[in-house]
C-alpha cells in the first residue's frame, strides 16, 4: 500500500477512535503493546510456517480477517494516547515508547519473515493463495484507497521506510 494510503487509513482508525474515545486509565495493556503482541502473532505464524507455506498463507489470512479491525483500532488508540499528553517532553518520550513497541516484533523476525515469503515462493500452490488474495485487497484498496500492491515480502519493509532513518534503533 502506498505511503497515502496507510496516512488515510491511520487517520481513519484515528478519527473514529476519537469519536468513540475510551478513558486513559484502564487495566489492560496499552494499545501500543496490544498491537504490538499482535505482530507478535504475525511473525509466529511466519517462523511457524516455513515448512509448511500453504498452511501458513492460510492461518495467516485468517488472523489477519480475525484481527485487523482490532490493530488499526490499536494504531488510532496509541495516537491518540500519545496526542492527549500535553507536556511536549512527555508527549515525545510516550511516542518513541510507541514506536519501539510496534516496530520491535518486525525488526526481530526479518530472517523468519524473509524465510516464510521464500517459502511461499517456492511452493506454487501457496503463491496462488496469496497472489489471489492480495490481488482481491489490492482491489479492494485501490477502489477505497487508490491504493497499490504490496508483496508480503515487501510489507515490513515498507512499514520500516514509514520511519525516518535515524528513528529505527531505540532512544
């Protein structure tokens, strides 16, 4: 998805987390972990899956139904979070937290990531699932989003060139 897209997209889940804000203080996780341990899963169906690509192309579209409304609900409520701080100093710190949070799970399982998007490569039948399936959300946000394809392969990588160069390692 191109960098316009995931802009419209966060400020989607941001303004209708705004809408239908939630109170700062609560027992569970911040959203930012939340979404996080998210990717957390996305990387363990990844490394899980290498030898088996089919089944992972399978358990990770289903996650990925399952969850996503939840993880742009997670991104708006960490924005949103962080935007309510209002000392600068503590707003900033509060978003490296963020970032180091969310990024982390990626920047752990690159070698797996990488294993798995060879693995489905290399198997003609996963390839089809998950050629048919990204052509299907491809056209779906390019009709909503004017949106363009992204490959597995390319998606954490695409995510990571969303931080400036400097911000990848931890303040």
């Amino acid at each position: 998805m191109s960098k316009t897209g995931w802009i419209v997209v966060a400020a989607i889940a941001v303004g209708g987390t705004v809408y239908a804000t939630r109170g700062c203080l609560t027992s569970s996780p911040a959203p930012d972990q939340k979404l996080s341990e998210q990717f957390v899963d996305l990387c363990d169906i990844a490394r899980t899956n290498v030898d088996k690509p089919v089944r992972g192309v399978r358990q990770l579209g289903r996650y990925l139904t399952k969850n996503t409304g939840a993880m742009l609900a997670n991104l708006g409520d960490t924005i949103t979070l962080i935007e309510r701080i209002s000392d600068d100093a503590k707003h900033d710190q509060r978003a490296y937290v963020a970032r180091d949070r969310i990024w982390r799970p990626w920047m752990d399982c690159a070698d797996d990531w990488e294993s798995f998007a060879d693995a489905i490569e290399n198997s003609e039948e996963a390839s089809a699932i998950l050629s048919y399936t990204l052509d299907r959300l491809d056209r779906t946000l390019g009709i909503i989003f004017s949106g363009k394809h992204v490959t597995v392969r390319e998606l954490p990588g695409l995510l990571l060139q969303q931080l400036p160069t400097g911000s990848r390692t931890s303040r």
